[in-house]
C-alpha cells in the first residue's frame, strides 16, 4: 500500500465508520442514537471517500479519494 497502513500500523483493524456527533450532550446523543436505531444497516453506493483531520477546534478535509 503507498504510504504505507492507515495510522502508520497503530491498530490491527481500521473500520471504516460514519461519525453521526461527537461532543454533544448526552440528550442530543440519545435522541441521535433514537433516531438511528430503525434506519440501520445503511446501504449506499460510495463514489468516493474523504480523509479528515482534527486540529483541535475543527474538522478540516485532508484529501479526498475516489473509488472505482
């Protein structure tokens, strides 16, 4: 793989996941996860995916990949 693995190795397994909220409060997780719980599995068609990155006050978009 170019550049070799995702977090330079750190981790046996990357899973990708979609972060639904991060650091909100817990009634607005609750109700998040409520809401959720009947929509999944989600199934889709991904045309690409993005990398981003946390530079400890926002998420900034590193690079963007497409898939074939």
């Amino acid at each position: 793989m170019a550049g070799g693995p995702p977090f330079g190795g750190q981790f046996d397994e990357v899973v990708p996941h979609l972060t639904i909220a991060q650091g909100q409060d817990d009634a607005v997780l609750e109700e998040a996860a409520a809401d959720l719980r009947g929509r999944l599995p989600v199934t889709a068609r991904v045309s690409s995916v993005d990398l981003m990155v946390h530079d400890g006050t926002s998420w900034q978009q590193r690079a963007s990949f497409a898939l074939r």
